[in-house]
C-alpha cells in the first residue's frame, strides 16, 4: 500500500456536490493499493500513519502524533498512486490492486485507524472526488507498506 500524507488545517471531499466527509486539524490521507496488498499492509500503514509524529509539540518542534493531538483523519482511495510514468506518456495502473481487493483494503485500513480511536472521514470509493484542503506547513509525505 501507498499514502501520500498531508498535515492540515482542514479538508474535505465532494462527490457530485455532495460532501462526503470533512475534518479540521488532522490528515488527509491519499491511499492506494497494489496488487498483492493484504490486510496486515493495511493495518500496519493504518498504525504507522496514526503514530507519525509530524504534529507540532510547545516548543515548535514536530513531536506529536495525530492522536497526541486530537486530530482527524480524511481517507481518500487514490488508485493512481500506482500509476507507472516510465514508458510513454499515458500511465500504466497494472500495479494497482482491482477494484474489490482495493475497496476491501481501504475499508480496512478505515477500520483499523477508527479502532484506535481517530476520528476518520471518507471519500466514496471508484467515484470521481473533489478534494479540498489547506496544507500545514506544508508537511507532506509518502508512506509505503513495504
């Protein structure tokens, strides 16, 4: 599995005019899922991405977890984390896991991270999102399971 993990002020995302989900200080989470992906990659990334300590402790330093912080976290699936520019100009997305293994995963990795008490927003699974956020920091990264 794959995430690209933005801290942030706040987030949201909409289909079809419709908002989904919403969180105010936390992160947005943009997970992929690869091909032979299982569960315990999705639990791992899902407590790995709880515990990163990216949020900013008294003296300005970034000490804290999500859930030091009382945050929130937005979950948004995002198939073209896998895309594979090497070869022409059109992605490839062979890489990316099918579509129910995918979904599968991403709901429990959403499970995972609610077990440990985070409050977590979604997105809706193969449709097409509008997400918004404001950045904080910025402080962005890239997670992987493997």
């Amino acid at each position: 599995m794959r995430a690209v993990v933005q801290r942030v002020s706040q987030g949201s995302v909409q289909v079809e005019g419709e908002e989904t989900g919403a969180i105010d200080k936390g992160l947005v989470v943009l997970l992929g899922v690869g091909r032979g992906d299982t569960e315990k990659e999705a639990r791992y990334l899902a407590d790995k991405i709880s515990g990163l300590r990216i949020f900013e402790d008294e003296d300005g330093k970034m000490n804290r977890s999500l859930q030091d912080v009382g945050g929130a976290m937005l979950v948004v699936s995002q198939f073209t984390l896998y895309g594979d520019c090497s070869k022409g100009r059109r992605p490839s997305f062979i890489d990316a896991a099918p579509p129910d293994e995918a979904d599968a995963l991403y709901n429990c990795f959403i499970e995972a991270v609610r077990f440990k008490g985070i409050p977590a927003e979604t997105g809706r699974f193969q449709t097409h999102m509008e997400v918004s956020l404001t950045n904080d920091g910025p402080v962005t990264l890239i997670v992987e399971s493997k």
